[in-house]
C-alpha cells in the first residue's frame, strides 16, 4: 500500500510539475508576443468597434480539412519568420494568428501572420517558401467578438453569425468575409482569447 501512495504521489508531483512548466512558458512567451495595435471606439453589448492602423500582412492560401489548412499555413509562415528566408533573419512573432475561409463550407483558406510594426516591405527577407504573399493592409474600421476557450471552426461560425446579426440591428454594414483570430499557442490551457472581426463600410469618427 505504502509502494502505490508513494507512486500516485510521484505521479500528481510530476503533474504538478509539468503544468508549472507549460504555464511559466505560456506566459513568457505571451509576455513576449506584442499584439496589433488597435484602438477601441465603441462597445456595444459583446460587440466591440475598433479602429486599426495599416499593416503588413504575410499570408498564405491553403487547402484541406481546417485543421489541417491552420496547422500548415501556420508552418510556412512560422518558418519564414524563425529564419527560413535568404538574410536568415528572424522576425518578432505577433498575435494573433489570423484566418479567413474560402467560404463557409470549403476546405480551404488564408491564413496571416501580422508582422511587426518596423518591418518594412522595401527591405523585407525574402522567403524560402514562394507561396507567401505579403500585403500592406489600409487603416479599416472592425467589429469584433471576443470568447475565450479552445474555438474550432464550427465554433468560430457560430459567433461569426452573432456577429453579423448584431451588426444587422445596429444598421452597421459589413465588408468582406469574417476573419478568425486565434491568440494565444495551442498548449496554453487558461486565459485563452480569440475572436471573430469584420471590417465595416459605413462606420466613422
């Protein structure tokens, strides 16, 4: 009896133990990862109005189940960004990581890194993989959900739909389709943050 309490004991320490691990690591590396600037206008029960500034965007398109679409999108961007370009130059990491589908049922989309605000598209690495597209977005007006948990994509479609009718009632118009932005690394287990985000046409200061 005494040998299988010391064993279960052992086992809850090295539980404990590990997600003392994974916490401290998740919170230096949100510590270290800035996000993109934005300012708040105006909040209207869930639904928040944001004003962004312009960006640059790297983006790849890809297909497949969405999972699989995040998960190689995320690959090839993340490579360019930990050195896998001709200057072998590494890039600040930014959040959040962000998606927009092809069309509500089709496997297949755009997935973009923001990159960070000194980085400059005439002096830009260029990357190993041909598939990265950059692009210097203009300053937009947004409407934005913000949930916490882990969001899979039907989750992210159910809120992308509250969006959109809460902007119905409001009078506000959308433009363009609904982005999905993702946070925070995939192994923190609290304090997770995502959101749906539409840019308006006919909202101003």
């Amino acid at each position: 009896m005494a040998y299988f309490s010391i064993k279960n004991s052992l086992k809850i320490l090295f539980f404990l133990a590990i997600t003392f691990f994974i916490g401290s690591q998740t919170y230096i590396i949100m510590a270290q990862t800035p996000t993109q600037p934005y300012r708040t206008l105006k909040q209207m029960g869930e639904v928040e109005i944001r004003f962004y500034p312009p960006a640059i965007e790297a983006s790849v398109h890809k297909t497949g189940e969405y999972r699989k679409m995040m998960s190689n999108g995320f690959r090839d961007l993340a490579s360019y960004i930990f050195g896998g370009n001709d200057q072998q130059q590494k890039i600040a990491m930014t959040s959040p990581v962000k998606s927009v589908v092809d069309a509500p049922q089709a496997d297949s989309g755009v997935v973009t890194f923001i990159m960070p605000t000194d980085f400059k598209l005439e002096n830009k690495p260029t990357p190993y993989k041909t598939n990265i597209i950059f692009t210097e977005t203009q300053a937009v007006y947004t409407a934005s959900f913000t949930f916490g948990g882990f969001a899979s994509r039907d989750k992210m479609e159910k809120k992308a739909t509250l969006l959109l009718d809460c902007l119905k009632k409001e009078g506000l118009t959308p433009k363009g389709k609904v982005s999905f932005l993702y946070y925070n690394p995939p192994f923190q287990l609290f304090g997770r943050r995502n959101e749906v985000l539409v840019e308006l046409s006919n909202f101003s200061e």
